[in-house]
C-alpha cells in the first residue's frame, strides 16, 4: 500500500476489520487506477476529477463501503443512504463476505 495515511487508518483497526479494509482498497484501486485517493473526512475515499466516488468508513457495527451516487447503481446488498448524494452502501464485519465482482461492477 502506498497511500501512508490510509496504511495508518488500517493500522487503527481491529485484525478484522484491518482485513476488510487491505481487501476493499486492493479492490478499489485496482478497478479505478487512475482515482486520487487520500483520507478525506478521517476516512479513505476515491475522488476522480475532484469528485468522491466511493470510500470506506468503521462503524460500530462494522466497515462500511460507501459509493457517492450508489442509488443508481441497481445492485443487490447495497442499501440506499438518506443524504443529498443519492448515496448507496453496504457493510461488512468479515473480509470473507466481500463479493470482489460486485464491488467490481
């Protein structure tokens, strides 16, 4: 992992946790290679031409993944968020339960 910032935040985190992140941000900079990503808000998020596109964050109950205009994505498992962003997100509390096609897509 490059980003040192985002190395530190997954280095907060619980070992379960820690394995969903190392797997959501292999994931994401694979499938968006030329994205800017950097911690924004206290939390790792990918922005392309200045514009967040998706992110993770811990909560309580886990580490949510988080897509800016997921509303309109049409996928199973994403739950739609309330704010203006027309947000959609799903949340993990196991790196096995990340489907990579589907974070893919």
């Amino acid at each position: 992992m490059s980003n040192k910032e985002i190395r530190e935040y997954h280095n907060k985190q619980s070992r379960e946790e820690k394995a969903i992140c190392n797997v959501l941000y292999t994931e994401i900079c694979r499938h968006l290679p030329e994205a800017e990503h950097k911690i924004w808000h206290a939390h790792p998020v990918w922005f392309l031409d200045g514009n967040p596109i998706v992110g993770y964050s811990k909560l309580k109950a886990g580490i949510r993944l988080m897509f800016w205009s997921g509303a309109s994505f049409d996928e199973e498992g994403l739950e739609n968020g309330s704010g203006k962003f027309k947000d959609a997100s799903i949340l993990y509390t196991s790196a096995d339960q990340i489907n990579k096609e589907d974070v893919s897509r």
